[in-house]
C-alpha cells in the first residue's frame, strides 16, 4: 500500500542527462498537442465511502473469503483504497503472516503522482519489498511513460527494472525512445544506474550507452548537457560540450570543451556560489594557441560578486578583462557584446547607515582598441551624509570624494583628488508640488605629476545656484467614451555656476554628458569633477501623461528646452580647444520625449532633439512594437546621430520573433547603416518545438570589426564581413528540462533587443 512513497522518486520522475538548476517550468506547457493518454480511473466510479483516517484500508469485492485468523481472499472487482491510492483487480490475497500482498488479473495501480498496468503485484505492506511484471506506467501530469518487463523493490529503495523502455512522446510510435536491459536506481542517493541501454529515434538505433548513470530528481546533478554546432567564416567549425559538475549545494562548475577548426582548443568554465549572504560567479575561458592569431594565447575573464559582510557592509565586485582588442569580435562571450569596447574592473566595499554611507571603491577600465589606456582608482573614497535637518525648511548635505589616479603608460604620470562639497538646501513641498532653492560650494583639490615628472598642486572653488520646482495638475477626460485622467506637469530649473579657468587640470575619469530631455535638468554637464560646467540659464520642460482610472499610463509626453543668459566658457580640454560639442548658443537642442501604448499590443517611443533653431534633427530614436507575449513580438526601430566622434548614425533596425504554428518559430534581425548603404548585421533564427525534442538553428552574417592599435592612434576597420551559422538541440525528458525560448535568440547578433521601459502587456 505505500508502493505511491517508493515510486515517486523512481528515475522517470525526471530524467536528466545534467540538471544545472532547479524549480524549472514544464517544458511542454505552451505545446497543447502535448497529452499522453492515461488510463485513469474517474473518482466517481469508486466506491464512495468515508474513512475514519488516511491510513485506513478500504477494500470491496463480488466475493471476499476469509481464513481465520491471517488470510482474506478477494475474488471480482476487487477495489482497494488507501488515502488517494487506489488498486483494482480481478483477484487479491492478503496474508497477515507473511505481511504479503498479492494482486493479478487486470491490474491496475493509481494515485496522485502514478498510473500503472500491470499483469501482477506482489509486495509487502512496510514497503521494503515488491515485485510487478508486464508493467505499463504513466506519471501524471507529465510527458513521461513507457513499460517494463518487471519491477522489483528491495530493502525500500532500491529498485531494479529489467528489460526497461521509457520515454516522453505522447504517440504511440514515439519519436525517441531509450530500451536498457537493466536499470538500478537508489532512490534514497537520486541515481539511477543503466546497463546495456540503446537510444532510438524513429525506432532506428542512433547510440549504445554500455554503462549511464542518469540523476532521477529534479535536483542538480552532474553529467553532460547537450552540445552546440556551428560553424564561421572567422572560426570554422566549432563545437562546444558543456559538463556540469555539481560540486556541492552552494557551489557548481560548468566545463565546456570548445574545438574551433580555424583556431583550435579552447576550454570555458563557468564557476558560481551561493555561501550565506555571498553569491558571485566565475567565468575565464582560455585558448592555448591561436592558429588564426599567430599562435597566441587568448582568455576571457569575468567575475561578479555581491554580498552582505555585515548588516551595514556590503560588498561587490564586477571584473572583465579579455587578453587581446579583438577576442570578443573574433571568439566572444554570452557574457559580453560583440560590439562592447569599454571592459570594467570594480571592487566596492560600502557602508550604510540612516542617513550617510561610506564607499570605497578600486577601478581599471580596459579600453579595446585605443593607445592609451585611462586612468585607474586606486582608490576613491566617498562620504555622503544626506538630509540633516537644521530646521524644518532646511536641511543639509556633505559629499567628499578623495581619488587616487595612477596610469599604466606613463609610471609618473599620477593625481591625488579631493573633493568636498557641502550643500545647503530650502525644500518646500505642497500637495500638487515643490519648490527647492539649493547652494552648493564645491571645492577641489589636485596633487598633479605628469610624465615628466613635474609635480602642480592646483586648487579650484565653485560656488553653484540651482533652484528648482514642479507643478503637477490633474483632470478627467473623456476619449472614445472612456474615463481617464490627464496630468500635466510643468517643470523649471535655474542654474548659476561662475566661470573658472581649469585648463591646468588634466582629465582623469571626465566626458561630456550627453542630452536628452532628463539631461536638461542635470546640475553638470560633464561626469567626474574634473570640468564643472560655467551656467547661467533657466531650463523649462512640460511632461504630460494620460492614465486610466487604475493608473494603467497609455501616454507621456515631454518637452523641454534650456536657455543661456551667458553662453559657456569653459573648453574641455587642456589647449583650450573649443569642442563643437560645448559651443553655446541662445539656447539649447529642443528635446523631447514620447511613449505612448495604443493598447495591450502596439507601442511607440521616440526621442528626438531639434536644434537651437528647431529646423534639424541633432538626434532621433524611434521605436515601434507589436507584442503580444515574448513569443510574439515585432519591434521596428530607427537611431539618428548628427554628430558622434567625427562621425554620423543613420540605422534602420527590424527584430523579430513570430510563431508559424505550435511547433515552429521564426526568429530575425536586420540592421542596415542608411549614410553607407549597406546592411550591418542580419540574423535569422529558426526553432522547432515538440512535446519530444527541440532543435534551433541560427545563422548571421554581421559587419566585423577589428582593431589595429599603434603608438599614434587607433583605427577601427570595418570593411570585412563574419557569416556563420549554430545549431543546438534538445531529447525532451532525456538531458536538461529547461524550456528553450526563441526569443532568447534576440539578444544574439550586434544589437541586442531592448524593451521599451513602459511597455505594458
């Protein structure tokens, strides 16, 4: 009767070649073709009756005959039921001296997890031993079935099943099948042990496995996961099989042995952790010798970490480093863009309290294909204390920053940095909005040595106005008969900061900021400290949003503009160079901002900049979606740039992800440069889906980039195309249970997909 404890952790509960993680969704709920048929008996047939407890027996025949005082005997329509367990049969003995249960003639077992055939059954009632023959099982509410010449239990919880044949494909011909003539499972260490097994696809066999250990739990487990094939242009053929070993609870380690024929061997790894409140993961990927790189090593480098030391400290790390320029274009990574050419290198340790927090902070940025690498921080010290009330309508604030800058090209060239920056702020907020006077005196401090060993202590004090304030009005509307509400939110800025010469300082981790409509109501135009922006302007933006009566927003809509009083002196670099980027006129690029959900399905977003005589277009990006679900979806976009280092962006862009029916899905990319004329990257991906197997096929061909660095300069060369194709596939119920979703593909090519940020479904 406990034959449901025994059976539910038998291997078909889950087979798995490796299963890396856990708590997966069913990899065949969007497939509705996808139904075994099950022999179930309906509930309402049995006999109705009300047990006193779960462990009572209930059991009804035509004829039942009992030997005083151990044997009962039951003849016709012999039903038994235990909890939700149910047994019928033509014919059943019990004896309680021997503890033994006999069953035989249409034999059929259910319960909540298993339904089973069988020509007989004899078992013990503790469970320790059982033995069924002619057996067809299937587990409910999953794919998984097949037959067995014979099960026999030992001992509780080993089970050994003999001329054994199981798989996952609802059709009575299946597509996959795995026949072994024995399987060993211990359902106490979740493995099951198969000797002498033959895989067979279309009842043709394809594999001979003499020996397989398989895990039978949802559990990680170590073992193979299935291989990727593909082949290049720039890499050959290449292919790629992981090794999952699941090392312990808190950590696993994945190995992928990668054979590229153009460049030889390369072995990836992949090492995460979970340990109390420390998680991180570890990937470097290396290649001994480059045949296509003049026989070169080559890795790839990446850890991320984050963790709690203490309630207050916290700590993170996210490293990337790559040995050459070109490895992520020639080789890549999941884990990094094709296109990316800034690598980052932190180490954080913060502390955190009510209302200040400490950071210090250790950074390297490797720069592919430039000749001189930036500065690193080693370290940068930062204190904030924030919100100190001094009365109720002013509060205080004090941010210091000490920075440490050393460079790798030149061994002198080097800065110390401090940097306080006390703030006195008037806030007054009122129900539908604020007014905030704010000033600052931001005074900064450099000790300068330069490559030729010429030590400059500069000095540099600043004060900064900036008062701002908001308004937000509210209605009702009406459109197409439908309640809304309106907003509309008007928003102002002023801004004084005087001019003060800073061409003596050298720039160490400062650009310009770009703008865009929340850029104009930045208080600097630059990042890091070492330029503060001389201002004297007023800044003045209009938002409104259309909402329905759940705050469900369908529209926003924002435009906005900032004014000169006095055009900017300050030049961005150390000759005094006026930068095209910094001239002033009367006034600003017009920027403005758009997103609107026409419904559940259709979305529209557009960023734009007009310039100062709102005639041109300085900057534009359009995009256009139709989604229905992440397995459906379209998204039409276009990127314009009028100037961008010396250059000019013109790009038309198509994503794509589209189902043909249940089984077959479309995935696919197209990115055309409209100044040159010419398609820059292009993807097509296709995926078949059953209930039994899965298999997805890609191919792209994308502009290739590759950098050739000298002394003097950088040049990026971009007239050479890369073509190539991959193909990965999954036996369903046989290896990893993770659904394979087309639309992960649309992160694959030059341009990742990028969701709209209100986009609602």
């Amino acid at each position: 009767m406990r034959l449901i404890l025994l059976f539910s952790l038998i291997i078909f509960s889950d087979v798995a070649l490796a299963q890396k993680t856990s708590n997966e969704t069913s990899p065949f709920s969007n497939l509705s073709q996808c139904i075994v048929p099950t022999p179930r008996i309906d509930s309402q047939s049995l006999p109705q009756v009300t047990l006193d407890n779960a462990q009572q027996i209930h059991v009804s025949a035509d004829h039942a005959k009992m030997n005083f005082p151990s044997l009962a005997s039951y003849r016709g329509n012999v039903n038994f039921r235990l909890g939700e367990t149910y047994i019928r049969a033509d014919r059943a003995t019990y004896s309680e001296l021997d503890d033994l249960f006999e069953a035989s003639g249409n034999l059929h077992y259910q319960d909540q997890a298993l339904t089973l055939t069988s020509e007989s059954l004899r078992t013990s009632l503790n469970g320790e031993n059982t033995e069924l023959l002619n057996n067809k099982y299937w587990f409910n509410g999953t794919l998984i079935h097949g037959k067995a010449e014979s099960f026999k239990v030992s001992q509780g919880r080993y089970l050994t099943l003999t001329d054994a044949k199981f798989t996952t494909c609802p059709d009575p011909k299946p597509d996959w099948a795995l026949h072994a003539d024995e399987i060993l499972i211990d359902s106490e260490e979740a493995w099951a042990t198969i000797r002498r097994a033959t895989f067979k696809i279309f009842d043709v066999p394809v594999f001979y496995f003499p020996y397989l250990t398989l895990p039978i739990s949802d559990k990680r487990s170590s073992g193979f996961l299935y291989p990727n094939i593909g082949s290049s242009t720039k890499n050959g053929v290449d292919v790629s099989i992981p090794f999952y070993w699941n090392i312990a609870p808190e950590y696993d380690l994945t190995l992928t042995p990668r054979i590229m024929s153009k460049r030889g061997s390369q072995l990836q790894t992949e090492f995460r952790y979970l340990a109390g409140q420390q998680q991180g993961l570890l990937n470097f990927d290396y290649l001994h010798q480059d045949s296509s790189f003049n026989d070169k090593s080559r890795y790839f480098l990446h850890w991320n970490h984050v963790g709690q030391i203490s309630e207050n400290w916290r700590i993170a790390t996210d490293i990337t480093h790559v040995s050459d320029d070109n490895y992520l274009n020639d080789i890549g990574t999941k884990l990094a863009n094709k296109n990316d050419n800034q690598l980052v290198k932190n180490v954080e340790l913060a502390y955190y309290q009510k209302d200040w927090w400490l950071n210090i902070k250790l950074q390297d940025i490797q720069v592919l294909g430039a000749p001189k690498t930036p500065y690193k921080l080693l370290p940068q010290i930062s204190f904030h204390s924030y919100q100190n009330n001094i009365s109720p309508y002013l509060e205080a604030d004090l941010f210091s920053e000490l920075s440490v800058f050393a460079s790798d090209d030149y061994k002198n060239d080097s800065a110390v940095r401090l940097h306080i920056e006390p703030t006195l702020r008037m806030p007054i907020n009122f129900s539908a909005g604020s007014l905030q006077g704010e000033f600052k005196l931001m005074h900064t401090m450099y000790q300068q040595s330069d490559a030729n060993e010429q030590n400059k202590s500069i000095s540099r004090t600043l004060p900064q106005l900036r008062i701002t304030g908001n308004v937000n009005f509210e209605r009702e509307v009406k459109f197409f008969g439908e309640g809304l509400l309106q907003t509309l939110e008007p928003q102002i800025q002023y801004l004084y900061v005087p001019y003060k010469d800073q061409s003596e300082i050298n720039l160490y981790d400062t650009a310009l900021l770009r703008d865009d409509y929340a850029g104009l109501f930045r208080a600097r135009g630059f990042s890091g400290l070492d330029r503060i922006l001389d201002a004297n302007q007023l800044t003045i933006g209009m938002t409104t949003r259309i909402k329905d009566m759940h705050n469900k927003e369908s529209l926003k809509l924002s435009i906005g503009q900032t004014y000169y009083f006095k055009q900017s002196q300050l030049t961005l670099d150390s000759n005094n160079t006026t930068q095209d980027a910094m001239q002033r006129f009367n006034s600003s690029a017009l920027a403005g901002e758009i997103d609107f959900n026409v419904n559940n399905q259709w979305h529209f977003s557009q960023a734009l900049q007009l310039d100062d005589n709102h005639t041109k277009i300085n900057q534009s990006k359009l995009t256009v979606d139709y989604r229905i679900s992440d397995s459906k979806l379209v998204q039409f976009s276009h990127r314009f740039i009028k100037v961008i280092n010396n250059s000019k962006i013109n790009q038309l862009g198509l994503k794509m992800v589209w189902p043909i029916d249940e089984k077959w899905t479309v995935v696919g990319n197209f990115y055309r440069d409209l100044n040159l004329n010419r398609t820059i990257d292009r993807f097509i991906g296709l995926q078949y889906e059953s209930c039994c197997w899965a298999i997805q096929f890609k191919a792209y061909r994308e502009l290739r980039t590759q950098y050739q660095v000298d002394s003097i300069m950088s040049a990026l060369v971009q007239n050479e195309f890369d073509s190539g194709f991959s193909l990965s596939f999954q036996i369903r119920g046989l290896g990893a249970t993770k659904k394979s979703k087309a639309s992960e593909m649309l992160s694959d090519g030059l341009f990742s997909y990028r969701r709209p940020y209100y986009l609602k479904n």
